[in-house]
C-alpha cells in the first residue's frame, strides 16, 4: 500500500479542558478493564457482582458512541466470526445437558465481541493501544500493593486468588506498557511486572512474556530514532554478554530458584504439577464428543481425576466445542495474526497487535483460557483480533481504490 493511502489520522480530534475526546474514551475504557481485574480478584465467587462489572462495559461503549465517529465497514469479518463462534457454542449446548444460565456464556461472548468491534471501527486506529496503556498504569499500583500486603504459600503469590491468575495479569500489563509513549512509565510498569512474575512463579506468563520484551527490543532497535546505531550495537553487546554470564554461572539459580524445575512439588519429575493428568482427561472429554464437544466452558465441571481445568487453550476448545471449534479458534487465531502482520505501516501498532496475538497464543499453552470474557487479558485478545482484522480489509479497501478501474482495450480489438 502506497503511504498516501494510509489512513490520516482524524481531523476532527480537538481538546476540551486540555484532553482529547481520544484520550478521554481510552481512559473510560480502561477504567473498565481495571475495575473488572479488581473485582474478579476481590468477589471471585459473586457471579451477579461479576456480570455487572462485565456489563458495566456498555457505559465507555456508549461514551465511545456519542463522542468518537465510527466506520463500520470492513468490520464483517469480525462478525462473522462472532456468529461463528455462538453457532458453534449454541450447538455444543443443545447436544448436552444444559442449564440456562450456561447460555449467559453466550451473552458475554457477544456482549465484548460488540464492543471490540466498536473499538475497531474507530477512525483513531490507536484506541485499542492507548486503552491498554492506560490500563497499565491504573493497574500497576494495585498489582505493586498485592505483591506487598498479599498472602504468599509455599513462596507463592497468591493473595486470594492463583498465582496464575496474578501472573495473567501481569503479562496483560507488560503489552499494555509497550503502548506507552513516556519511557519512565514504560520502565515502571515492567519493574512492576517483573516483580510479580517471580512472586507469582507463574512459567507460563514468564514464558508468554519472552515474545512481549523481544517486542520491546525489536521496536527500539529498528524503530528508535533518538539513538545512533553505534549506541545500539554497544547496548546490545553488553546485555548479550550479560545474559551469557547469567546462564553461564547462575543456571542453578534460574532453573531451581525462578523456575523451580527441580521443585518436589512442581518440577518437571511432578507431571507439569498434575497437568499431564488434566491434559489426558480433557483429551477423553473429546473422544467421547469429538465434534462439538461437551458444552461450552463445560469440561471443567467433567473433570475428575485431577479435579482441574485442562490447562491448556486447545485442549480446552477441543473438549468444549469439539474439533470444530476447535478449528474455528485456529482459524480466527491464525486470521488474526496474519493480519496483523501487514493490518498497518504504523510499526508500532503493528508490533503491539502482533506482539498479544502471539503472547496469548503461547499463554494458551498452560492455561485453558481460549475465547473468554472472564479476565482483562483474554478481552485485550478479543479486542486486538477484531482490531487487525478491520485494519487488514480496509488496507485491502485502500489497495484497490490505489490500482484504480481496469483498463479497458480499444473498441475494434
């Protein structure tokens, strides 16, 4: 795509009591996604509490509405695959025994995909980055305060609630900071999460933090125009040699005191910590029911030998909603990174919906969130998705306004 055909930013952008109407809707935004994390952690068990926090999402929704234009167009194949995904749920219910609160599952699904496709169709194809970096620096102080005041077992965060859950949070912080402008807060933010990774002792938020810090390497190094090339090539010498000489004389430390794969009770010898057993039960919920599955978010309850969910996205859809939601999540999931890759020639926006996709797919390697509306990381997920996915039809849209009308051969030939 020619750089004339990147869309402008908006001109209607002007600053009432010296904030944008941008500004303002992101903060709405993610005073919401803050207000849920903190409610999820506080009344986990309060499902009414937690579907009004969940709701309360309609009140920055209908700011966006009155205060942000929005184009709608290229947004069909979000929609497309939100109906795809509650055809799918609704048949894997009606195949099984249900209730009908199960079909609040449904709502919810619905209920963020709406607001996501809102928040891609804004003509500021920033909002959904500004939302997460607002949120980062709303949640950062209280995440700083849980691993201070916080009840740790066995050396663990737990704080009334998993350690996993904590490092979840963390991990939806960590790609909220690289949406930051200001360094000092980036820098901030990610001592804050740094510091709950290795409270929480979460490997698999640890793990899906790894493509969000080579995230922050690539942009600066590529991208960072304040620093000459010589500064660059000398930083990067000196963290290579750094991190040689932290593997090369503190691997013990790393592998028994960060990872704990050593750990009686959670070493590699403990089976995953009992994942091996929700991993092979799941796989049976699926052989039982091996096209749509057992009811959507319905194998937990199934499970029981190891009294676990499946800890694992994939095995989580396959038991769910069988193979063929499990193919509708691959699909969406690949759809939506590849995206991605070419959505903008902003690279930083570029690198932001890149650097989630990629992030949650690894987090779904060790826990069973997939399509989920429980958590400020998995709607951050379905947000950026729908996000690329506009961004990647309406490059497409400007590409052939850019090629033009064929040409048409001369009369008589």
């Amino acid at each position: 795509m020619q750089p004339s055909y990147e869309p402008q930013p908006p001109t209607w952008r002007v600053r009432k009591f010296g904030i944008q109407p941008i500004q303002f809707i992101a903060g709405a935004y993610a005073l919401w996604l803050a207000v849920l994390t903190i409610t999820f952690q506080t009344v986990p068990d309060n499902e009414v509490v937690l579907e009004l926090a969940l709701l309360s999402g309609a009140l920055p929704a209908i700011l966006h509405g009155v205060f942000l234009p929005v184009d709608t167009r290229g947004s069909a194949t979000g929609m497309w695959f939100l109906w795809t995904f509650l055809t799918i749920f609704l048949i894997s219910y009606l195949l099984n025994e249900y209730a009908w609160e199960d079909l609040v599952n449904l709502f919810n699904v619905m209920f963020v995909f709406l607001i996501g496709i809102l928040i891609a169709s804004s003509l500021d194809h920033s909002l959904v980055m500004r939302i997460l970096g607002t949120y980062a620096i709303l949640v950062s102080p209280y995440l700083l305060w849980i691993n201070l005041t916080g009840e740790y077992v066995w050396g663990r965060l737990h704080a009334g609630s998993q350690p996993n859950t904590w490092g979840l949070i963390a991990l939806n912080v960590a790609v909220g900071a690289f949406g930051l402008r200001r360094r000092l807060l980036q820098a901030a933010c990610l001592a804050v999460v740094l510091f709950t990774m290795y409270n929480a002792q979460s490997r698999g938020s640890m793990v899906a933090l790894v493509p969000v810090l080579a995230t922050f390497a690539y942009h600066w190094y590529v991208y960072e125009r304040n620093a000459s090339l010589s500064s660059k090539l000398l930083v990067t010498y000196v963290i290579g040699i750094g991190v040689f000489c932290v593997v090369a004389f503190y691997s013990d430390v790393i592998a028994n005191n960060v990872l704990y794969l050593n750990d009686p009770r959670r070493g590699l010898q403990s089976g995953a910590t009992g994942r091996d057993k929700a991993w092979f039960e799941a796989l049976g919920l699926w052989f039982n029911s091996p096209m749509f599955g057992v009811g959507f978010r319905k194998h937990e309850d199934l499970m029981v030998l190891s009294a676990l969910s499946a800890h694992n996205a994939y095995l989580a859809m396959l038991a769910d909603t069988g193979f063929v939601g499990f193919l509708a999540y691959m699909i969406f999931l690949g759809t939506s990174f590849f995206s991605a890759m070419r959505a903008t020639s902003d690279p930083k926006l570029r690198l932001f919906l890149v650097c989630v996709i990629v992030s949650y797919a690894f987090t779904g390697m060790f826990e069973r969130r997939a399509i989920n509306t429980g958590n400020g990381f998995s709607i951050t997920f379905i947000f950026v998705c729908l996000t690329a996915l506009r961004l990647a039809q309406e490059r497409l849209r400007y590409d052939k306004e850019a090629a033009g009308p064929p040409l048409m051969a001369p009369a008589g030939r």
